[in-house]
C-alpha cells in the first residue's frame, strides 16, 4: 500500500492531507521560483557573452566570474529562495494539472522584460561608463559587479511570482541572510580579490550608485 500511495498519512489524521497539499503546492512555487531567478541570470549573461564581443567591445566576464555567478545561480540562490514559507492563499487556488508547463507566461514575460533591461543597461555600461569607471578595468567591475547586485535586488522580484509578493520579511528571513552575505561578498571580492577575479578597487561613492542604480530592476519587475 506504501508503494501504491501518493500520500502516506503517518499520524492517522485526515488533517494531514491539506497540509500535504499546502506544502505541496509551496514547494512548486519555490522551484518556479528558483528557476525564474536562475533563466533570467543565464539568459542575461549568456547574450552579453555572445554580444558585446560582436560589438566590438572586451569580454564582459572572465572565467572566475562567471563561475562566481554560477555559485549564486545555483547554490545560493536555491537556498535562499526555496525556504519561502507556505502563505494562506495557497489552498485557495485551483489544483495544477500534471501536463502544465511550470513556467508560467508571467514568467517567461518577466523572464524577457527583466533580462532586455539588464542587458541594455550592461551594453551601456560596458560602451559609456555610465555607471562609473574612467578605465577600462573599472568600468569592467563597475559592470561585473552592478550585474551581481541587480540579480540580489531581482531575487526579490523573484520571490513576488506572478506578481504577489508573500509577506516581505516573515515569509523567509533567509533571503535576506543569504543575499545578504552575497552583497558582502561581492564588495570583499571587488576591493581585495582584484588579482583573482580581475577587478579594481571601488570608492564608497561608486558602490552607493551601483546599489542605487541597480535597484531599478525592482521597478522593471
């Protein structure tokens, strides 16, 4: 019977099966999550990888860098995005049919919207500096290191799936530890892992533009 069974009640409560598919349906919601913050980073990185050489301008990540964003893509960000608590309005929704494809036209939409508007901006950045940088090797981590902290700032956008953002800071405190600790990681790598990760030192100044400027996803998402 335990082989046969979908569902496998431990405590002989019925109860147990509505919480089953509670958690359930939030588990979807966290893959959908994660996997609408993973494609738009790829998406993103993979076009300014085959474009901006195209365009005449320099490579805009090393290898490092991109193994880098890779570990936030994937490692980090699974941790911190699939820890979203189950919200009440869950089980008001509709049971999902099995031949449903998990990502959703609002995804793919902000998938494309998202992932242009990153693009652009890093186009620009690369080619006019606009960001900060008066060298080549500054605007190159003035741009490498906007490009980190936009996916942070997107990590929210990502946890608002299909545009309904679950309670801010109840829902999942470890967000918010776990992109934190991406955004210290990424200034102690910018300011003294230059020899590695192929990056200049940055002032004050031109983090709080980066952080400021960046934030502009939010209002795209």
């Amino acid at each position: 019977a335990r082989e046969a069974s979908d569902i496998i009640l431990l405590d002989d409560s019925f109860a147990s099966i509505t919480q089953a598919v509670w958690w359930g349906r939030s588990l979807y919601e966290n893959i959908q999550r994660f996997l609408l913050f993973q494609l738009t980073i790829n998406f993103c990185a993979c076009i300014l990888v085959f474009i901006t050489p195209l365009l005449g301008y320099p490579e805009p990540f090393t290898i490092i860098q991109i193994l880098w964003i890779n570990i936030i893509m994937d490692t980090l960000a699974a941790f911190a995005l699939c820890s979203e608590a189950p919200h009440a309005g869950l089980l008001k929704r509709l049971p999902i049919p099995q031949n449903t494809a998990i990502i959703t036209p609002f995804m793919w939409l902000s998938i494309v919207v998202t992932g242009a508007f990153l693009i652009i901006a890093g186009i620009l950045q690369m080619a006019t500096g606009f960001l900060g940088g008066t060298t080549p090797e500054e605007i190159s981590t003035v741009f490498f290191s906007a490009f980190i902290i936009a996916a942070v700032w997107n990590g929210i956008n990502c946890r608002a799936l299909d545009g309904e953002m679950p309670p801010f800071f109840k829902g999942n405190p470890m967000f918010f530890v776990i992109m934190g600790m991406v955004v210290v990681l990424q200034i102690a790598l910018v300011q003294y892992g230059g020899e590695i990760f192929a990056t200049v030192p940055l002032s004050l100044f031109q983090w709080v533009k980066i952080i400021l400027a960046s934030a502009s996803v939010l209002v795209i998402g």
